[in-house]
C-alpha cells in the first residue's frame, strides 16, 4: 500500500511539474512578433494577418519618447520570433538591453526599421535656429520616422514579410499574399497624394510642434517650417519661434497651419488668432487613440485622414 501511494504522490509531482513548465513556456512565448510603435504594429499585422499573435509595447495614446519598458515587456520580447523596433532615440533602451545583455538576441530576430531604410538626417527647427547654442544640435543625427514616406513603408512592409517567411515557412504564401494586397493599398494613396502634390501652387508645410515628417517631405519634394525637431521633449515655443510661424505663413498665403496627433494646439490655436488661417491634424502614425485602436485603424486609413489635409495644406 505504501508502495503505491509512492508511486501515485511520484506522478503527482510529475504531472504538477509539467504543468509549471507549460505555464512558464506559454507566458514567455505568448506573442509571435512584438513591436514598440504603431507604424510596426500595424506592417506585422497586415503582414501575418490572423495568423500570429502580436504585441504593441507602446499602449496607444501613450508618449513614445522616453518609454520605458517594464519587466513583463522584455519578457514578451525575449518570448517572441520577431522584435520589431524603431531603432531610434525613442526606443534607444532596446539597443541598453541588448547591449547589457538583458535580451538575448540569440534566442529572437531583431529588427530595426531604421536599418531598412535610407537615412536622412534630423532637419533644422525654428528653436534650433532660434537659439545659438542649438544651432547644430542635430549634427550626424538621423530621423527615426521612416515610416513616413511610401516608399519606406513598401520597403518596411516586404522586409518584414521576408523575416516572417523565413521563420515561418509553412505560411511564406499567406504571407506574401497579405504583404502585396497591403502595399497596393499603400501605393492608391501615395498616388493620390502625387496627384495633389503635382498639382498645387504652394509647396511648404507649416507644423506648430515637432516635425516628423522629413522623409514624406523628401519624397515628395516638399519644403517644410517646423517649431520643434522630431523627437523634441519641449514643445512650448518661445515668442520668437512663434513670430517666425505666423510671418512664414503670412508672406507665403499657407492656409492652415498642421498639428500631430495629441497636440494640445496652444500654438496652432494661436497661429490661427493672429492670421485667420485653418488648422488641421497631419498624422505622423507614430501612435493612434485608443479608439482607433480598438477600432483596427491602419497605416492606410491613416494616410486616407492625410489626403484631403495635405490638399489643404497645399491649396
């Protein structure tokens, strides 16, 4: 009788045992692909489909810049196949953990999206200008919002569909199926916005804030006035940056003025007092509401927001 209820207390254990280690696999590779910013969120998803299971680090409405993860974050990182990131300032803790050796890559694909691009360097802002001792602060720095051009977009998008490919062949065909559908959508729009681009009088862009977008100008050979760089922490102008907005827009008849998403517009409100002019929101995509969200707004649903502004902007 001993004997027995040795044995049955032994398998107890066993099977206790190998429960643990299920629940412990199952947490540590819960998602397939983890991401930190919207713009990799959404290509991975329009990518994979229903296929994988992905993970947004950045919680949408939240700041990007000065995120900082928390312990079940780098578990979900260590857990995946794919970490896709910015590989930029605003995700520099990544590039810490991997140096620190707190993420090991050896054990998951790591992309960055900065890496499969070609890159322009961080434009000159009114503050920068403004100030003497910022003049050339952004020397030898590079822009982390790739993702604002088309072209980059495309690229970005068969990138990381060639990634998934590779580490899950059995899917490669859905997954080059999804990647060309999405990337069609991407070129409607960026034939749209061509279309608006080549037809317009005026061609300068005029934010309130921070400016994200020297890569959409670029590729569109757009001129641009900005308050503040991409990646600025402080975006409260001074009275001179904020006399130079309204001048430039006063001696180039711009009609309205641009704002990103989750701009308070104290500026924009301003501008718009002293010179009659419109303001509109230009979706950087760097992160969505929780509403769209929920909602499953893409990167193509945000560019279609873009069109009729950008037709505005360069009316």
């Amino acid at each position: 009788m001993k004997k027995i209820l040795c044995a049955v207390v032994a398998i107890l254990l066993c099977v206790c045992g190998m429960t643990a280690c299920t629940d412990t696999q199952t947490a540590s590779e819960q998602y397939d692909i983890v991401t930190t910013v919207f713009p990799a969120y959404d290509f991975a998803r329009a990518v994979a489909g229903d296929t994988l299971k992905i993970k947004m680090l950045i919680t949408p409405g939240g700041e990007a810049h000065g995120f900082a993860p928390t312990l079940d974050d780098l578990a979900a990182v260590q857990g995946c196949k794919l970490f896709i990131y910015t590989g930029g300032p605003t995700d520099a803790w990544a590039a810490e953990q991997f140096r620190s050796g707190n993420l090991d890559t050896s054990r998951f694909s790591a992309f960055s999206m900065m890496d499969h691009a070609d890159l322009l360097a961080i434009p000159e802002s009114i503050e920068d200008h403004t100030h003497e001792h910022e003049e050339h602060a952004h020397d030898g720095e590079y822009d982390e919002h790739v993702w604002t051009s088309p072209a980059n977009a495309i690229r970005l998008i068969e990138d990381i569909c060639e990634e998934l490919c590779v580490l899950y062949p059995a899917h490669a065909d859905t997954f080059r199926t999804n990647a060309t559908e999405y990337t069609a959508s991407i070129r409607s729009c960026e034939a749209q916005m061509q279309e608006i681009v080549s037809n317009a009088h005026n061609k300068m862009l005029v934010f309130e804030d921070r400016f994200p977008f020297v890569y959409f100008c670029d590729y569109f050979g757009l001129s641009h006035t900005a308050a503040f760089g991409s990646c600025a922490g402080n975006t409260e102008v001074s009275a001179a940056t904020l006399d130079t907005l309204i001048n430039t827009i006063e001696d180039n008849n711009i009609p309205c003025v641009l704002h990103l998403e989750f701009s308070k517009m104290i500026t924009a409100d301003r501008i718009v007092e002293q010179t009659g002019c419109k303001k509109y929101e230009f979706h950087s995509y760097h992160n969505i509401s929780q509403e769209d969200f929920d909602n499953g707004i893409t990167y193509v649903d945000l560019m279609l927001r873009n069109i009729p502004v950008l037709k505005e902007a360069l009316s």
